[in-house]
C-alpha cells in the first residue's frame, strides 16, 4: 500500500494556471509560486466584490481520538465529489503547522486519494505566509523591547506586557522564559514567553482581516501592555502598524493549489482550534464563495472547538452564512469514546460503539442549536462490519440526520459521491436558518456559561476572584460585545483529556483571560491547555527526511 505522500509524489498534476481558469482567473491575476501553486492578486480579488456567493458548507468531526477522524480528508474528498457530480465546488483548508507536523501528526493535507498538492510543499513552508505571521509577531515584540531600553515614553509597566514571541515549533522549554540578561545593554529584565505561532493573534487578525486596510487597523487595535495608571497600551500608540502590515502584505493574498484530482482548493491561514478559532481565512472564503457554487471548509478538532468557533466567531464577523455542516466521525473513533482499548479496534464491538455514539449525538444536537442541516460521514475502515454500519445509521436515524458510508481515502471523490449528494440535498433544501450561539450583547461571563453548558454539556464554569474581576474589568473597559474563544483540550468535552465520550455533570474551571482587540474577541483559557505545545516521545520528526533522489519522505 502506498503512503500518502508516494500517493501524492505520484500525481499528475496541472499547471496552477490551468486550475485557476477553471475559476475564471486569469493568468496575468496570479503571482506564481512555482508551476503549481499561486497566490490570486488583490486586483482580481477586490474585483470579485458585489458577485452572488456560493454556498457553504461546513466540515466538521467528533472529538478526535488516536484512532483517527480523517477531517482534511472528508473535506478534500467532498470537494472532489462534488465536482465528480457536476457541481462547481472548491475546498478551503488552513495552512499546516511545522510543530505537528514535526511532532505528532507528520502533516496536514488529507491522505489516501483525498489529498490537496503540492503535499510536501504544503505542509512545510508553502509560500512562507506562516514565517511572516512569525516574523510579524516578533517584530512587535522587538519594538516593545527597544522601547523600553531607549526612554519607556507610553510609560508601559514592564510587569504587564502581554505580548509573548512565538516560533512555528512544539518547543516545550520556552513556554516561560526570562529576557533582558546580560547587562543594561541587553533591555530590561522581565520574564517572557513562546507561543506557537498559530496562536498568535496576529495568526486571528490575518484569517479575520478582509483585505489590507482592515488588516493594519486590527493590527493597531491590538493591546500588547497596560501602563503605571493600568491603561492598554496598543500598536498604534507604539507606531509598529506600518510595518507589520508591510511583513504580512503577500502573506495576506489567498493560496491556490490543487486536490489530486485537480480541482481548486485554497489552503490559506492556520489558526488551531483548541487554543486559537480554528479557522482558514475569510479572505479565501469569500474569494471562493464568489468563484464557485459550493465551497467545503474545515474547522479544526471537534465540533465543540472548531465548529462552534467557525460559527460565533468567523461567520459572526465575516456575515458568512452555512448552507450545512458536514460531521465525520469512524467507528474506531466512536468505540474508543465507548471505552474500547486502541489495540482492540480491529474486532467488533457493539457495546463499545453504542456507549461512544453519545459523544456523536451531542455534536448532532449541538450543531443543530445553530441552525444548520447536519449529515454525519462515516469515515470507513476496512475492519467495520455491517453490524457496526448499522448501529451507527439506526443512531443518526433517531436523530432525524443520515449516516452515509464514505470510503473517499481509498477511492477519491468517487468514494464520496453519495455525500455529495446528500450535502447537495442540504444546500439547496435551503432548510438552514443559521444563528450564532449568543447575541453580541450578552456579558462576556455569560457567554463562556453559555458556551460551557450548552456546546460542552457542563454544569457551569469557575474562576478565581482575580479571574472573575478580569471578566468585569473587561466588560466595563467596552469589550463586552466581543465573542469568546475557548482554549482548551480537544479530546474532551470537558476539560479533563481522560473524559471521553459525553461526560455531564462536569465544571469548566478559567485559568487565564487573554484580550485580542485586533482579532475583536476575548481568548478564556480553561483546564491545563498550553499555548505551546510539546513534542511527544516519539516525534514525526525521527521519520522525515530526504532520500537520495532528493524527494521528501517520511510525511503523512
């Protein structure tokens, strides 16, 4: 059996100028990255604007498990099935990570025959736009620094600078840092940090920003300290706008590439969604929505993260409206979630997967509360039997949604076209009355609550006096109006990772607030969550590398 990048090495793929003319752009609009990948000019795109939008379609999954979901695939395969069918259809994905890729998940961009391509070039450094998200996040963090050790004129307190650097690596030890050692030359000294940089806000404020106006006023808005008399200091005061815009300019053009059945597909922006809101960019959102009938994206990790935040906080701010949502889910995942062991997956197990299908019947429920028609993707593996098939449509049946079999990673868009005709159905059923979850004008207390009880099944959320006194000073300080973005482990419902399946009864305990004035909404971290990841025990990284034909391998 091939891996997924000799799947993907062997691909016949067109020029990138070929796949853009299947969207009506024309050659003279794209800025090549080679023969098959482009950036689309901000000419073309502004001129998209006032045209009829597509429809859009959410691809979403149950709480991940080791077995594996296979999100990035159902949504590249989706894609490729549409079009199979004669429909207009391009796949917006986010851009990979160098620190999964290299830590745990050895790359991004779907597997099997439902793979976008140039795969190694995707999941590595594509057109660069994540080293300059970097790049613009320490620029920022640079300049505070030399503020300081020059006369501290906005009279920031160093003891409540906000701002941390970050890298595009799982790198463990630099989680909590000191900086300024050395001398009076070498700044002041202070304790700092790393963030990964898909948590950056600056990573929030790209995948938000509409064009590059908007993106130099978020960038300004930002709030990176408080001075002596505990007011925000933000990047407009410090002047530092200008330039990051200038870093992030080519960044912000949207990336196409192709699927292996080469149709368009941009892969643009890559926040997580278990500490960032887990979204591509509205930029290649909109950009697709124009340019074709249907347009499949992807929210990271489960529905309770990625979903949710797909819907309050990128649709909220961009008026974006799904058509349907798409909920992959497997039987290994589902047995797991019913207590299985992961080396007992190969055998039938009924007991174990009607206990884990609760965790898929409240991702049902919860997407509904959103007003958006669900079909659910049962992701096939060669060691489901009828039996399981069976209990897992009879499940979705009693939920009023469908359980199609898909088998898209093995056969491409072919394995998929009885979803796209059912997501078809959905669309243009107009059945859809999208609303967010809560209104604007909820306090912000309010809203986590709402989220915690009525998306994570929990009793309620806790906080310390100084964590509730933070909720109130930001409300009083005009925020109130922002949505909230959860940090917070992916594996669980809850906060505790071990707590599989549908877990009730549980609090939501908020260790840290975390404003984003730029990306306009209010980050709660909850449980153990970091921001910066670390490497498993055995990184992907031992596995990669390049052969003596001077191709990569190792990635999957």
């Amino acid at each position: 059996m091939l891996s997924d990048i000799e799947i993907s090495q062997a691909a016949s793929l067109k020029r990138i100028e070929a796949v853009a003319d299947t969207l009506g752009v024309p050659g003279d609009a794209l800025i090549p990255y080679g023969h098959d990948k482009a950036k689309i000019g901000d000419a073309h795109l502004k001129g998209l604007d006032g045209g009829a939008d597509g429809q859009l379609i959410l691809v979403t999954a149950v709480s991940p498990t080791p077995a594996g979901e296979g999100k990035t695939t159902t949504t590249v395969g989706l894609g490729d099935a549409l079009n199979r069918i004669g429909r207009r259809a391009t796949v917006c994905l986010r851009e990979p990570s160098l620190g999964p890729c290299f830590g745990f998940k050895g790359g991004a961009a779907g597997g099997g025959y439902s793979q976008v391509v140039p795969m190694a070039d995707i999941n590595l450094h594509f057109t660069g736009d994540m080293h300059a998200i970097g790049a613009a996040n320490n620029l920022l963090a640079a300049l505070i620094d030399n503020h300081l050790h020059w006369d501290n004129a906005l009279e920031i307190d160093p003891r409540r600078i906000t701002w941390r650097r970050v890298v595009d690596m799982n790198d463990r030890g630099l989680r909590d840092i000191a900086i300024g050692l050395g001398g009076f030359n070498n700044g002041v000294v202070r304790e700092g940090g790393f963030d990964i940089t898909v948590a950056s806000e600056i990573m929030a404020i790209f995948c938000l920003a509409t064009d590059l106006d908007d993106l130099e006023q978020r960038l300004g808005n930002i709030v990176f300290a408080y001075n002596r008399n505990d007011e925000p200091v933000t990047v407009r005061d410090l002047g530092a706008q200008g330039a990051m815009t200038a870093l992030l300019r080519d960044a912000l053009l949207p990336n196409l590439v192709q699927t292996l059945e080469n149709n368009p597909a941009f892969v643009h922006g890559g926040p997580f969604a278990n500490i960032a809101h887990g979204c591509s960019s509205v930029r290649a959102t909109r950009a697709a929505l124009r340019m074709s009938d249907y347009v499949v994206t992807e929210a990271g990790f489960g529905a309770d993260l990625g979903a949710e935040k797909f819907f309050d906080i990128k649709c909220r701010k961009a008026g974006l409206k799904p058509a349907a949502a798409v909920l992959v889910a497997t039987i290994r995942a589902l047995k797991m979630h019913g207590g299985a062991a992961r080396d007992e997956l190969g055998a039938e197990n009924l007991p174990a997967l009607k206990q884990g299908l609760r965790n898929l019947g409240q991702h049902i429920r919860n997407l509904g509360k959103f007003g958006v028609p669900v079909v659910v993707a049962v992701n096939e593996f060669t060691a489901d039997t009828a039996a399981e098939i069976m209990a897992v449509a009879e499940y979705c049946e009693s939920l009023g949604t469908r359980a199609i079999r898909c088998r898209h990673w093995a056969e491409g868009g072919a394995g998929a076209e009885e979803l796209a005709e059912a997501v078809v159905g959905l669309c243009d059923g107009g059945s859809a009355q999208f609303r967010p979850l809560y209104t604007d004008e909820l306090p912000l207390w309010d809203k986590m609550r709402r989220v915690a009880r009525e998306i994570y099944g929990a009793d309620d959320i806790i906080a310390d006096d100084k964590t509730r006194a933070r909720f109130e000073s930001l409300q009083a300080s005009g925020y109130g109006h922002y949505p909230i973005c959860v940090a917070k482990t992916p594996y669980s419902f809850s906060t505790d990772p071990s707590k599989l399946g549908a877990p009730t009864g549980h609090v939501v305990p908020i260790r840290e607030l975390r404003l984003a004035a730029g990306a306009e909404f209010l980050v709660v971290v909850c449980g153990s969550i970091m921001t910066m990841p670390g490497l498993p025990r055995n990184p992907s990284a031992f596995n990669i590398g390049v052969n003596a034909a001077g191709r990569i391998e190792g990635l999957f």
